[in-house]
C-alpha cells in the first residue's frame, strides 16, 4: 500500500487576501483552514499552503516561471471552468490549453502575485 499520497507546496504570498480569493473564487480550491496569514487550500488532491510574507521576510515576487504545476486528467474541462472567470483576471494571465514538445497539453494560469501555475494533462491520455 502507498504511504504518500500528496504534496502540499507552500507558495509565499506578499498580499494573502488575493491569494486565497484566487484559489477559492477563481481556480475554485475549497479553504479548509485559515489564520491571519495561513490559509491551506485544496481540490480533489491537489493542495496548497498560502502564507503571507511581509517586510524583510517578505515573498519575491513571481517570475511566471514554473514553480506549481498540477498534473490533470483533463486539462480541457479545468480551461472551460475557467472561461466564465476570465474577467477577474488580467488580459494574457491565462494562456493555452496549448500542446508541449514533451507530451504535455499545458493550461497556463497567472496569479496575481505573477507566481505561474500550471494544469497539465499527458497528450497521451487524450
């Protein structure tokens, strides 16, 4: 039997409303425990731990590199759930779903602290 059964990154935060509000209003991950600065946030099995930084320990700022990616069974359904909330975001934050020379379809989504989180699907499953 399995012993591991999920990875719960933390992402680093410099505004904490924002982030969860992404993650529950426009992603549509479930808060399921919250403080002043911490906040864990999941669907289905993918999980993450948002944690506010400020002043001198505060989070950098994303770079829309890849840093959180979340492999899907369909990345089309994750896209068409995300169309009618588009408009929260701003214009090019999400881009694909698009096919990948190494056998990943990609949906790329921007959060607002410009960290890229990525939904991707194996080409093969399709």
């Amino acid at each position: 039997m399995a012993n591991l059964y999920r990875v719960t990154p933390f992402m680093h935060v410099p505004d904490f409303e924002k982030a969860v509000w992404f993650f529950t209003e426009v992603l549509g991950f479930t808060l399921y425990f919250r403080t002043s600065n911490y906040a864990y946030v999941q669907r289905e099995q993918a999980a993450f731990r948002l944690l506010e930084n400020a002043g001198d320990d505060g989070a950098p700022p994303g770079n829309r590199r890849f840093c959180y990616y979340v492999d899907v069974e369909d990345v089309e359904a994750i896209a068409e759930e995300l169309k009618p909330r588009a408009h929260l975001l701003n214009d090019g934050d999400i881009h694909g779903p698009v096919d990948q020379i190494y056998g990943q379809r990609e949906l790329m989504v921007v959060a607002p602290d410009g960290n890229l989180l990525v939904f991707g699907q194996d080409i093969s499953k399709r």
